[in-house]
C-alpha cells in the first residue's frame, strides 16, 4: 500500500523552469472527495440496511402473508389438530386445527399495530409536550419537567400492567396504557433538542422577525429535530412490542378472539410439555426477528445521523 | 549543543492512517535531526503531520490504525520503527519523553497528580514508596507548582490550566529523559501562562541539557526559544535550518507565506493576511510539490516533479525548485498572501 | 456529598408516594369489586366483607389508613390469597425473588462488563465478534422467550436441568440465565463503546507515553471511566431486572413475590396489588440510590465537588 515514490534522481529539462499558468482547482488532489464519506457510511452499516429489509419484509407479509394459503386464520378443523409442518400446513396446525402461518401475519397485524400505534402516539404526545416545555423555557418549563420527572420515576411496566387493570382489556387500551407513560422519554428528548436549537441564530433571527412562538416551533424548530426524533421513534417501536408481548403472555393483553404474536407465544408455552414447539417457536422467533430488525436499524439511524463518527 | 551525532534522526519517514473516510497519507517522507542538547522546533499548520510524526516514532499509535509506515527513526543509533513493544516502552519516558497539548484531556481525571508522576517515575526503576513521594514533590517544585505537597494529592480538574501543564511536564520528565518532545505545549493555554510555560521549558532544557523538539504553528515561539527550524507542509518538512537562517532567510515560498502571515503592530495594512487555498486532503497521491496549488511562482516543473531538498546556506535546506540553478530568481514578497500587497 | 446523596434520598420519597397514590387511585377506579365476582356469597356477606376490609368508608379516609399502615410497616391483609398478612407474603417470597434477582444481576453486570471490555480490546477479533452476537439475541429476544427456548433444550431435551419450581441450585439456573441475558447484552454493548471511547482518550496516548505498559494503562486509567457510564444505567436495568422476574417466575413456578403479584392482578386484590407497587418501587428506589452511591466512589469529581483551586 506505500505509494510508489521512486526518488527524483532525473534531472527536469530547462523548458520546465517557466511560471505556471492555471489555478489550483485542476489539480486532481486538491479537492476533498466528499461523495467518498457518504457512500462509505451507508455501506458501513449493514446490520441496519438489513433491518430495513427484514421491517419492510415483515410489513409485506403481514398484508399479503393470509392471502397465500387457502385457510382463515380462525377456520377451525378438528380433523387436523397440532399437525406438525408440512406441505399443506407451513407452520403447522394449532390445538384447533387452525392453520399456524395464517394466524402469524394475522397475529403480526395485531402486533405491528399495537407496536406502532403506541410509537407514533408517544411520538405526538412527545414532541407537543416537549416542543412546548422547551421554546417556552422559563417557569414553564421548570414545572412541565418536573412533572415529567416525577412520572419517569414509576417504572413503564408497572404503570402499563396498573392502567390495563383499570382500563380493562381491549386492543386500544393497551395502547392508552403504553401510552400513558410511554411518551416520558420522547418528551424530554424533544425538549432537549429544542433547547439546544433555540440558540441557534437563524432561530433567534426569526423571532426577531416577529414569527409567532407555535409557528417557530411547527417550522423551524421540529424538522431540524427530527434526526433524533426518528431514531427515538424507530427504537421505542420494538420496546412498544415487547411491552404488548408482555402483556399478553401475563393474560392482559388482546382478548379473544383476536390474537397477537404474544398471546400466541402465552398459549404456545404448554407445548413444551406436549411437544408440539411448532406453535410456540414461530410466534416468537418472530417476535424477535421484528425487534431486532428495529433495533438494528435504529442503531444504523442514529450512527447515519451523528455527525462524530466514533469508531 | 555539539556537532557531533544527531540524537534522534528521522529518515524518509511515510505513514498512512485508517480514518472513517479511509487511508490517510498522513507522512510522505519526513526528514528530519535534533542533536544533543539542541532545541528544535517544528512548524506548520494544523494538520500538516507534526503530531503524526511524533506519536508515529514513539509508537503510540494502534496497530489497527497504521496502514502503512516505512522509513527509519534512529535514537542513538537504533531504529525505533523496528523495536518491540517492550523495548520502546523502555525508552518511552526514560530516554524519550513527550508532552501533549491540552493538559486537560493529557491527565487522567481519575488519578491524581501525584499517583500519575509517581506512576512515571516506577516505571523505569524501583524506588521506595516513601521515596516516591519524595520525588514526586521535588518534580513538582521543579517546575514551578506551588504547594506541591497540597497539588500531588488533588485530581486534574482541580488545577488551572498552566500548573495541569506544569504537572504535565513534571510527569515527562519523571523518568530522566533526554529528549523531550513537547507538542503544542502553549497552544491550550492564555497568552500569560504561555510565557510562563516557555519560560520553564527554556530554563529546564539549560539545566538539564536535553534536546527539545518543540512542535507548534506559532512562529514567536520559535523565535523566543529554539536553536534550529524544521517547516512542516503535507506532511514532508520543506524548509530546515537555524532559527537565524530560516525567519531571517527563508527560502521556501510557505515559510514566506507563513512570516507574512504574521500581525505585525508597525505595518501600515489593516487587515490580516492569510495564505489563500488550503492544504491537501492527504487522501489521493500528490504528484509534484504539494504546494504548487498555492503558490505564485509554481513552474511547469513543480506540477510534474516533487522537489528535492536543495541547500540555501550552510546547514540550511529548502524543497523547492526556485532554487534549482535552471529557475529565475524571484522578489520574495509578491502576491502570495491575500490582502493588500506592498508589492 | 451528603447533600448529593440527601437530595437523591428525597426525590425518591416523593417518588414513591406519587407511585403509592397514583396506584390507590388506579384501583379504585376499576369498575367491579373483589367480591362481587365470589358467586357463592350472599349480598350480606359481601357487606360484611367489605366491612372488615374497610371498604365501606369514603375513599379518602381508606386512602389515609392505607398511608398511615404504610409509615409503620404494615402492608394490610389480602383479599383472596390464602395466607392474609400481606407482610407474611413478603417476607416468604420476597428472599426468593432477591435470591433470582441478585443472580440475574451478577451474572448480568459481571459477564455484560466483561464481555464488554473484552470487545474492546480485541477490536475485530472474536471478542468483539462474539459481544454483537450476544448483543443481537439479548436484546432481541425477550427473557420469557429465551426461557422456554431455554428449557426446551436444556431440561426437556438435555434433561440436564429442572423444567421448573425452586429448591437446589440447579433450579436458579435458567431462569437466572433468562433474566440475565438482556441486561447482559447493553451492558455488553455500553461498556463496549464506552471503553473504546476511553482508549481514543488523550491521557492515554500520554500515559504510554510515559513508559507504562499497556496492560496497566488500561485497568489504572480506563477502566473506571468505562465503567461509569455502565453504572448509570444499572438502575434502569435493576428495574427491568425486577419486571422481567414477574414473567420468569410464572414460568418456571418459582413462589417469589413476582408470581403473587401477577396473580393478585387479575384477581382485583387490592391491597395485594398496592403492597405490590410499593415492594416493587421501594425495591428499586433502593436500587437507584445505591448507583448514586457508587457514583460517588468511582467519580472522584462528584466525591469532591467542584473541589479548590
């Protein structure tokens, strides 16, 4: 790899000796190659390009998934009880012969949903709390924060299991009861970055300018947040996921008849004695899978998104 | 300072580092000698390789982080690129000691100033514990710490800034060494304490006679301290010689540009001058002189052909094609700076 | 210091009594009733019961009892469980689920940290391979999914361990190994990048600079700068620590205070479900406290404080 630098040793002819007419410009190693560092970092970051693929192949398959065997997800055949897999049943039957891949991408709707749905309300939730708490600085923010701090003392399982007593089961009370804690976090990010951005002198420009303090949040202050915003996002989407797995293997989570990839995994736990893994290992190898792809992609997000990069 | 065999000499030194944006021909060739008990100084701006050649030499870098490195670095006769790890770290500290430029990131946080220089001083020899202490409080005298009892036992974050600096050198210089590397020592500190540090470093090197490489951008130091000049650009030195012959004599069209530079309080101009153009990204091949982009008087020839060191005075050398006997003599203050010219 | 530590100390009262509130709130909220469900019982009965358990008296009034029991260490009694001093339930389960919890800990901090420093060590070579590897599992699949995975091959298969309950050693080892596996994997991957960030640290070009040999620079001068930032968040991991046990010790049937609480859930037991919100949140205030206090002898910045000039 050393450069080829055989020593100077001819001597230049005469005609050499002229000044030389052109700019600095023409040479070929004076200008940075700034296309080099970006491909290089996409590249870099395998495990979240492969995060990327494994989210939207998930997605894929949770719409089309159903639709590639013959069977409902809730048809009942008694003839074909906990069936190993097989040709006609990829992933096997269940203890009512019901078919173990159409209940997947049916479970992974339920799952993905829940997952995202609770991401993007904490997201919302969030990013008013902390936009407002942050551009209004002051009192204001000193009691909203404390507020924040308060409740992110109770721990999110804890308060999530309490709400969903109360509120009882349900597909949207999980939500609500991830919810309800669930949109500390993005709260007191989004108020950081606000902070910081707020000293920024194109920000301080506008509000010279007179732009009232919501449309500066709505414009100016939030999209230049939203790096961290997105990472955050991507990386409470498999938390949200976990937390409804959970749920669901204790027994709080989506009632019948609906089923979830957790409620699947709860109901598939007895295999274990009976032997019949099949209904146990395909809902939770997926929810793995799902999580991991999040989480990798998340990183990749973040490590795309840090202008130091660190390695 | 005697004329007899050069302490450290460093021969054709190339190195290439592994960045995040890919390999770095952070060295082309480096060329350079201190002799015993001679101080000096090498400059250049930021990122032209001086700290690259220090750290390279003393083998501080990780494996991982070198592409490529060839060239010699003899110290006392051996070749510090061929030694194993053990036997550098036998000379690092005892025989080679170096001093960084931000005090604050030099010190451990965790440890303090006293654990740290005691720490220097065991690692070449076995003292007595209580000795240790001993030592360690006459070093800090040394140089100049105040109640050297109170600060050995205090962490780094409760030291100004000149006495982290002044701790720093205490550490340096724990083990005896006799030749001390001292890179950007000034640079993070005010302009008082800078004298100051200068100061010490000065009086130090008399008392002990060691040699001093004294790596900065800042061309008052050098005047202020060294004995001889080494100018840095993209990682090669362009221009060596004595501290008289390379401020009052220069011979390399950057050095000009660097003396130009300089603010100056009689001048009649008001504005301050830089170089224009910026130096190479050091990460393709540089063919010809890597300051042909910048430089007004660059020929035909520089473009094509790196230049050689050519002499200009008794132990003063410049690379440069100017002076090769085929190129015209040139007025050495044209328009190589920007801002208004005196012609 | 002590001021530090007070203050720490306070915050986590006033933590605990928003908890202790919001979870009596909570209840009483629920439609329904413990006893309503008991079809045997005659409506005289269920006042009777209700009576006794002082549910008949307004809100405020049982919150003010629940609170002042609380001060002196009373949990109250249970509402369906067979043994009805709820400070009984704990001090019978509550060793076991410390015994599950402080081995998932160890294990957890101990190979976490580990794995980590040794991943960045050996920078691309195979510790570094094999911490992304636990990495990936760990915090991909969640604890009660390796538990199963876990005693389908070691104890239905393998037959090497026990499918489940409590008694010898052998049965804390997979559901420890459960619960550890995800703490494992961030503190893997935390220490990991925190202490490659020390070795790109200047002070350590500097320190071998100085002659010492590598091995030293790293344990006297890295290690507690890599290892504080692990020690921030051993109070978050505590707390998932202490949910995941819920989950573990359904499992594997294991009688600690999760398993009750769980139950004591669906089974609206009210006074179980509160103690249970205090154990769980006094458990890990304690937690939290005991990081600031190791915060302060690892970081001599904040021992001393700002410290003289």
């Amino acid at each position: 790899m050393t450069p080829a630098h055989a020593p100077e040793a001819l001597e230049p002819s005469r005609e050499l000796f002229r000044l030389r007419e052109g700019s600095a410009a023409e040479l070929p190693w004076a200008a940075p190659g700034a296309a080099v560092s970006a491909l290089r970092r996409l590249r870099a970051h395998r495990l979240g390009v492969a995060g990327l693929i494994i989210i939207i192949l998930l997605t894929v398959m949770a719409g089309a998934g159903p639709q590639l065997v013959p069977y409902a997800s809730d048809e009942q055949n008694m003839l074909a009880t906990n069936e190993p897999p097989s040709g006609r049943h990829w992933f096997g039957t269940d203890d009512f012969g019901r078919d173990v891949f159409a209940r997947t991408w049916i479970g992974a709707r339920i799952s993905l949903f829940v997952g995202l749905s609770a991401a993007l309300l904490d997201l919302v939730i969030g990013v008013v709390y902390g936009g407002i708490s942050g551009s209004a600085g002051g009192g204001v923010d000193l009691v909203m924060m404390r507020v924040v701090d308060l409740l992110y003392g109770i721990p999110h399982l804890l308060s999530t299991i309490l709400f969903m007593v109360v509120l009882g089961p349900g597909l949207f009370t999980i939500i609500v009861a991830m919810v309800a804690t669930g949109w500390l976090g993005m709260a007191r990010l989004v108020r950081g970055q606000v902070l910081l951005l707020k000293e920024l002198d194109y920000v301080q420009a506008a509000h010279a300018l007179g732009v009232r303090p919501a449309r500066l949040l709505a414009r100016h202050l939030i999209p230049n947040a939203m790096g961290p915003i997105l990472v955050n996002l991507t990386l409470t989407i498999p938390a949200a996921i976990f937390t409804e797995a959970t749920l669901s293997f204790l027994g709080l989570g989506v009632p019948l008849p609906l089923a979830s990839w957790g409620t699947m995994t709860a109901e598939g736990l007895v295999t274990l004695l009976t032997g019949q893994t099949w209904r146990l290992f395909f809902p939770a190898f997926f929810i793995s899978l799902t999580m991991f792809a999040f989480n990798a992609f998340g990183d990749g997000l973040r490590d795309a998104l840090d202008p130091r990069l660190r390695r | 300072m005697n004329g007899d065999r050069p302490l450290l000499e460093i021969d054709g030194l190339h190195l290439g580092l592994h960045t995040a944006q890919g390999v770095v021909h952070a060295l082309r060739g480096v060329t350079l000698h201190v002799r015993p008990g001679e101080v000096l100084a090498v400059v250049g701006e930021s990122g032209c390789g001086k700290s690259v050649t220090m750290q390279g030499v003393l083998g501080l870098f990780q494996p991982w982080q070198i592409a490529y490195r060839s060239g010699r670095a003899l110290f006392q006769g051996r070749d510090l690129l061929t030694l194993t790890e053990q036997a550098l770290r036998r000379i690092r500290g005892a025989q080679i000691g170096m001093v960084f430029q931000d005090p604050m990131t030099s010190l451990t946080p965790t440890l303090t100033i006293g654990q740290q220089i005691g720490e220097a001083l065991l690692a070449h020899r076995r003292i007595a514990p209580g000795e240790v202490r001993r030592r360690v409080i006459a070093l800090l005298e040394q140089v100049g710490v105040p109640h050297p009892q109170v600060r050995a036992a205090q962490y780094p974050f409760q030291l100004s800034g000149g006495l982290r600096q002044r701790a720093l050198i205490a550490a340096a210089l724990a083990g005896g060494p006799s030749l001390l590397i001292a890179d950007e020592p000034t640079t993070a500190l005010d302009v008082t304490i800078q004298a100051q540090i200068l100061d010490l470093l000065r009086s130090l090197q008399r008392a002990s006679g060691m040699a001093v490489i004294l790596v900065t951008h800042d061309l008052g130091v050098v005047a202020e301290i060294a004995h001889r000049v080494a100018v840095m650009y993209a990682g090669q030195i362009v221009e060596e010689g004595t501290v008289e012959q390379v401020l009052r004599r220069p011979a390399h069209p950057y050095t000009w540009g660097l003396l130009d530079c300089l603010p100056r309080l009689d001048a009649a101009e008001g504005r301050l001058r830089s170089i224009r153009g910026q130096p190479p990204h050091l990460m393709t091949e540089i063919v010809g002189c890597a300051f042909a982009g910048r430089c007004p008087h660059a020929m035909e020839v520089c473009v094509e052909h790196a230049p050689p060191q050519f002499p200009a005075g008794d132990g003063h050398r410049s690379a440069c094609w100017l002076l090769h006997p085929s190129a015209e003599p040139v007025a050495r203050r044209t328009r190589l700076t920007t801002g208004t010219t005196r012609g | 210091m002590v001021a530090y530590l007070l203050r720490r100390l306070l915050a986590s009262l006033v933590t605990l009594w928003v908890i202790v509130t919001l979870t009596f709130v909570l209840m009483h909220a629920v439609p329904g009733d413990p006893f309503l469900t008991e079809a045997r019982l005659s409506p005289q009965a269920v006042r009777n019961l209700r009576a006794y358990y002082g549910l008949d008296r307004p809100l405020p009034v049982q919150y003010a009892r629940y609170v002042v029991n609380l001060l002196r260490g009373d949990l109250g009694r249970s509402l369906r469980s067979e043994v009805r001093d709820i400070n009984q339930i704990v001090r019978e389960g509550l060793p076991v689920s410390a015994l599950l919890g402080a081995e998932a800990l160890l294990l957890a901090i101990a190979g976490g940290v580990t794995l980590g420093v040794l991943a960045a060590l050996g920078r691309n070579r195979w510790p570094d391979h094999l911490s992304i590897g636990v990495a990936i599992v760990g915090i991909s699949v969640p604890s009660f999914i390796l538990a199963t995975l876990l005693i389908d091959v070691f104890a239905v298969k393998l037959a090497l361990l026990p499918v489940s309950l409590w008694g010898t050693w052998r049965h804390t080892v997979l559901p420890a190994v459960s619960l550890a596996l995800t703490p494992l994997a961030y503190l893997a991957r935390l220490t990991r990048s925190s202490m490659l960030e020390e070795l790109s640290q200047d002070y350590v070009k500097a320190a071998l600079a100085r002659g010492l040999s590598r091995r030293r620079v790293i344990i006297r001068h890295t290690l507690r700068g890599a290892l504080l930032p692990a020690l921030t968040v051993l109070g978050p991991i505590t707390a998932g620590v202490l949910a995941g046990s819920f989950i573990i010790e359904n499992i594997f049937g294991i009688p600690g205070i999760g398993k009750i609480f769980v139950l004591s859930i669906s089974d609206r037991d009210y006074p179980l479900i509160l103690s249970g919100a205090v154990v769980y949140s006094v458990l890990l205030l304690l937690a939290n406290l005991l990081v600031d206090l190791g915060y302060t002898v690892l970081d001599p910045r904040i021992r001393i404080g700002g410290g003289s000039r």
